[in-house]
C-alpha cells in the first residue's frame, strides 16, 4: 500500500505544480501586456523654457494647454519677425512641420524667400495672440490676434487682426503641423 500513498502523494504534488504554473503564466502574460501599454501610452509632461505652462502628451493624444502654447510659438516665429532674426525665426519652426523630405525642401525654399523679402523691405513686425480656436476633431488650430508692421523707417498705424491656421496631426506624441494658412 506504500505504493498507492507515493502515487496520490506525487498526484497532488502535480496538480499543485500545475496550479502554480498556470498562475505564473497568468500573470506573465498581465505583466506583458501592462508593459505593452506603458510602452505605446507614454504620458510626458514638459515643462520647456519657451513656454509659460506645462502640457501633456500621451501617444497620439495632447493636451489642450500643449495646443495652445505651440501655436502660440508657431505663430509668434512666424509672424513676429525683423530682417534680423528672421531666419533663425523660420528655422525653429522646422522640427514641428512635415517630416516628408520633399515637402521640407519645398517648406524651406519658401521660408527662405519670406526671409529674403523681410530683410529687402527692411519690414519689422510682432504678433500679439489674442484668442485661440482649437478643433482637435478637425485637426486644426486658429490663432487671432494683433499685428504691428513697420516698414522701413514708416509705421504702419492701424494694427491688423490677423488670423493663422494650423493643420496638424499628431503620431506618437510627435506635433507635426501639416498645412499653414494665414489671412
């Protein structure tokens, strides 16, 4: 009978290390996919000195105060310009525009002829956001604010509202604005 007591003996020492693999398969494949998420849905947040408030991004979502405070950037470099900062101003936008090598050269080329335009008419201008237009269904980001021109050794007096539109999109926390309209 010492036979029949080792066998149920091993039996239930199987049915418990069964158990206990099973729960360590469980719990590998929750970790897995725990890290799976952590890893596709990073949540940054970022404080940057150009900026007056921090935002957040988490893949291909951002926050509204991230939207706010990067076109508020795009438009002030844009738009607040002088013959002598002007290229510095169009290259710091680069970064956040299309990442496709033949629209960059194309982007480039006529950023360069903005500048070359700026510094020929001596043109000085700043850029005053006042009002911030976000649909983030549609993709797009409406700035409105005030412009100050001068031209030469002339000012031009009456401030114009102008208004700039951003398309963008956003892959994996990248902001990428694909389309610039301005009025």
């Amino acid at each position: 009978m010492s036979w029949y007591n080792e066998w149920t003996k091993l039996g239930k020492e199987n049915y418990i290390l069964s158990v206990m693999s099973l729960a360590m398969a469980l719990a590998l494949t929750v970790m897995s996919f725990a890290f799976y998420r952590l890893y596709t849905n990073k949540a940054v947040t970022v404080t940057p000195p150009s900026f007056e408030r921090e935002y957040q991004v988490a893949g291909d979502r951002v926050s509204r105060s991230y939207l706010e405070q990067t076109s508020a950037f795009l438009a002030d470099r844009l738009l607040s310009v002088s013959p002598a900062n002007a290229r510095q101003s169009f290259d710091m936008i680069l970064p956040y525009l299309t990442t496709d090598p033949g629209l960059v050269k194309i982007i480039r080329e006529e950023l360069n002829r903005q500048a070359k335009v700026i510094e020929e008419t001596d043109t000085y201008q700043i850029f005053y956001p006042m009002k911030y237009m976000i649909s983030e269904q549609k993709g797009t980001i409406v700035v409105e604010g005030a412009l100050r021109r001068i031209i030469g050794n002339i000012y031009k007096p009456p401030e114009e509202t102008k208004r700039i539109a951003f398309y963008f999109i956003v892959r994996n926390g990248r902001f990428l604005v694909t389309k610039i309209e301005a009025d």
